[in-house]
C-alpha cells in the first residue's frame, strides 16, 4: 500500500544518535509513512543499525551507497519516494512524537503546498524555540516570500526538516538538491520549490530538536575562492527568485530588501544563535508523566492517566498559540457546555487554585482572547459594592462564556470567549478528537456502544450520590 509520507534521513557516521532519530520517527502517532535510511557510507555501525530496523519494521527501507554527500543522499531518496509528501530530517536530531501528524493536518485542512513548523534550537541540556511567521491562514506565494524577505539568510527558510512538501511537485519540476555546491543546497532546493507552490501554511507548533552544529566552509575545506563563488551563485539563485515572483515594479520597490540576502549571508552557514531568549531546560518543554502511575492500577492511577493523556494532547494546542498547558487547559474548561456561576465553582471545575485561576484568567484576558464580567444582583449593587477591594482572593477581572446567580459573598460572574479565540477552540477541539481517538483506538462499533451504555449508569450512579452534597 502506498505511504501518505515519505521521512527521508540521509546518515554518514552517526552511530552515537542514530537510534534517537529513527526511535523517535517510528514512535509517530502517525503511522502512514514509509521511512528511507540513506546509509551514506558510513566507517561506523550505522549501516548495520539501519538494516537491524528494517528487519523489525516494514515501513523502514535501507539505500546503502557509497559517500558522495548529504545532497546526493538525499536525491537518491527522492527518487525511491512513494508518499504523497516528503520529510526530511538530520540524522542526529530527533522529532516530537505528534511531528508527522501536525505536518499532514495542517497540509490537508488548509490545502497548502507547504507547511514550514517551529523547532527547538537545542545546545547541551538547555533549548529555546525558533520560528518567524505569526500569521495563522493559508499564505500565498508572494505573501510568504515577503516573510522571508524581512529575515533572509534565516534558517527557519533554509532547511529542509522545518517542512513538509508535495511530492507531486517535486516531481513535476524534477526538484532536486544541487551536488555541485556544499552551502545553501537545500535552501535553493526551497527557492525552487516555492516558485512552484501556491499556497503556504505556518506551523506555530515546534516539532523538531535541532542539535547539530554544522561545520563552516572553510572546515568543510572550501577555498576562499570557492566560498566567495557558491555564495554569489546562491545569491544571483535568490535575487532571479524574487525577479519572478513579483512584478517588475514591486521588484524594484523590494529591491533594497533582496540585497540584505548579501549581508545577512555573510556569516557561514546560517545557524541560529545557539540559544535564542527564553531558553528552557531540555525536557521542561512537556508536561511530566510519572511512569510507575501510569502503569499502575487503582482509581487514582485511571484519573492519573486519563489527566496525564488529555494533557499531552492540550500541551499541542498550547505551543501552537504560545500558551501554557495550564492556560490552554482552562480554555477547554470555559468551552464544555456547563453553566458555572462563579470563580470558586469553576476553580473547582478546573481543579486549580483560586489565586491560579485569577492569575490564568488575567493572562488570558490581556491576549483579548476572553472577556470577563462581573454579575450585578438584582438589588443593584455589584460584587465589588459588597467586598472590600482589599480581599486578594476577589481584586481580579476575568474572561468568557459562563453566567451566574449570587451566592451569599461570592461574586456571580459572566466569562466570554472573544473572537481572537476561535483558531485556538478548534486546536482544543482538535486535542480532544486525539484524545478520544487514543483512548478508543482498535474499539469496534460495538465496543462503542457498549461503552456508551456503561458510561452512562456510571453517571448516573456517581450524580445520585454527589447531588446528596
């Protein structure tokens, strides 16, 4: 059967990480893929490695060949490709396990030729995330070669692991990586395809751990010369791009911006800063999960997992829109259809604590993405009449859709879900179809059923006993 993807990995003496990259590509949600190792010829175990994959996972096809680069590699793979799409990665990065998956969703719900995702930068132990487009709807052509005109020579353009392509494209222009020249290859590789695409989608979710460095020109034993050469080349490659995705006139106006190309290009090899604002510890970029409770029996440990579950897939929606797992936690909370009447019921709701649930509110409410009101009674005096402004627990203004009625000294509260918010309900509405999907994968209908049947006498079971509170 045909693959959906094809994850190609060109690999030369990568023994020490080899297996990271491969693991952490093999342990996709996503599943439809056909994943070519290109054994570049390496000296070390790497050959052997890949064949030990392949005898253990169909999906995984093995191109031995004699050393003749990272570009040639890769060609050779494009050329056994199967899948409707491309990825690539580095042998000695890896990906998160929901990569693949957010690459083919994106691509298929916006129509999009390609999709260009954030990534992790990652040196030693610490790591920052690196992207460059904010916009959130399907870009054209001109419109994405605006965005990196503003950064140039920036690697989010550059690479070729940031991004998924349409292998039909590839194809239909013969694309291929250019073995003449060891600088820029894959971002003329990107030039070209862009001139063919029509529409351009960014990915806000970081999917990839870039961790190699990779070596300048001159270690790669490039002349001066040479270097002077293959940047020109790449350079007149990027200024012609550009001469034929605008007009003459808008040429002329951007034409000053192009040229930053020579500028920005002058350090070797495009890296990103090795560790860019913000910077976390390797590991601190997801959610916790303690392994003994989630193998582990007893009602406790079922709620454990299931929490734990629907916090991995938050955690998606919650780095795509550059919120915390708590924020977009809480945002789920506000979208389930249950009328809450005041901040110590839909703090208890979302199992935080008062001051947290003041805090995530305000946060969430100066990024207009809810709008929070307070409920007068119908004596006419407010909550704030009522309380001093002085009590900690009550000085907050709050967001989104939630009504209320008083209850003694508790203020009723009304929480409005804004319009900037709506990109972000369908990424959580998207995180609980994954959700659901996890917990019943390989369930018949009549599973279903049945489930459906048992988990309503256990509602209604639990709701007789809790109403007697």
């Amino acid at each position: 059967m045909t693959p959906t993807v094809s994850i190609i990995v060109p690999i030369y003496n990568a023994e020490k990480h080899l297996a990271r990259c491969i693991d952490s590509i093999l342990n996709q949600e996503y599943t439809d893929f056909e994943l070519l190792l290109v054994n570049d010829g390496s000296t070390d175990s790497c050959g052997s490695i890949c064949d030990s994959y392949a005898e253990q996972d169909s999906r995984v096809r093995v191109i031995h060949k004699e050393n003749t680069g990272v570009s040639d590699s890769r060609n050779q793979a494009i050329d056994r490709a199967r899948g409707t799409y491309l990825q690539f990665l580095d042998s000695d990065d890896w990906i998160t396990p929901d990569a693949t998956k957010l690459f083919v969703r994106a691509a298929e719900e916006h129509c999009c030729d390609l999709v260009i995702a954030d990534f992790y930068r990652v040196v030693g132990e610490r790591l920052s995330q690196k992207g460059d487009i904010e916009e959130d709807s399907v870009m054209t052509r001109e419109e994405f070669a605006s965005h990196m005109m503003e950064n140039p020579a920036d690697f989010y353009y550059g690479v070729l692991w940031n991004k998924l392509y349409r292998r039909e494209i590839v194809e239909k222009y013969r694309l291929r990586m250019d073995v003449t020249i060891s600088w820029c290859e894959d971002f003329m590789f990107n030039l070209e395809y862009i001139r063919h695409g029509k529409a351009f989608y960014a990915l806000h979710a970081p999917i990839y751990y870039y961790v190699k460095t990779k070596g300048s020109l001159a270690s790669q034993g490039a002349s001066i010369t040479n270097t002077v050469r293959m940047k020109l080349m790449v350079f007149e490659y990027y200024n012609n791009f550009y001469k034929q995705v605008f007009d003459e006139t808008d040429y002329e106006k951007k034409r000053l911006q192009v040229y930053r190309f020579l500028v920005d290009a002058a350090g070797d090899g495009m890296v990103p800063p090795a560790i860019l604002p913000g910077s976390k510890k390797l590991g601190e970029e997801h959610t916790k999960v303690c392994s003994e409770a989630i193998a582990g029996e007893g009602i406790l440990m079922e709620v454990y997992r299931n929490r734990k579950l629907l916090e991995y897939y938050l955690e998606t929606a919650a780095r795509k829109n550059g919120l915390t797992v708590a924020e977009a936690s809480l945002l789920f909370c506000l979208s389930q259809p249950h009328q809450i009447t005041t901040r110590a019921e839909l703090a208890d709701f979302a199992n935080v604590s008062r001051r947290a649930l003041s805090l995530t509110l305000q946060k969430l409410s100066a990024r207009g993405l809810l709008k929070v009101e307070e409920i007068r009674r119908t004596d006419g005096t407010s909550r704030a009449d009522r309380i001093p402004p002085s009590d900690p627990a009550e000085s907050t203004a709050d967001p989104q859709a939630f009504g209320s009625v008083s209850r003694s000294r508790r203020r009723q509260i009304r929480i409005t879900l804004l319009p900037e918010a709506d990109q972000i309900m369908e990424d959580l509405a998207a995180a609980q179809n994954d959700y659901d999907h996890a917990r019943f994968k390989d369930f018949s209908e009549e599973d279903l059923v049945q489930y459906a049947l048992l988990s309503e006498k256990m509602k209604e079971n639990i709701q007789t006993v809790l109403e007697r509170v």
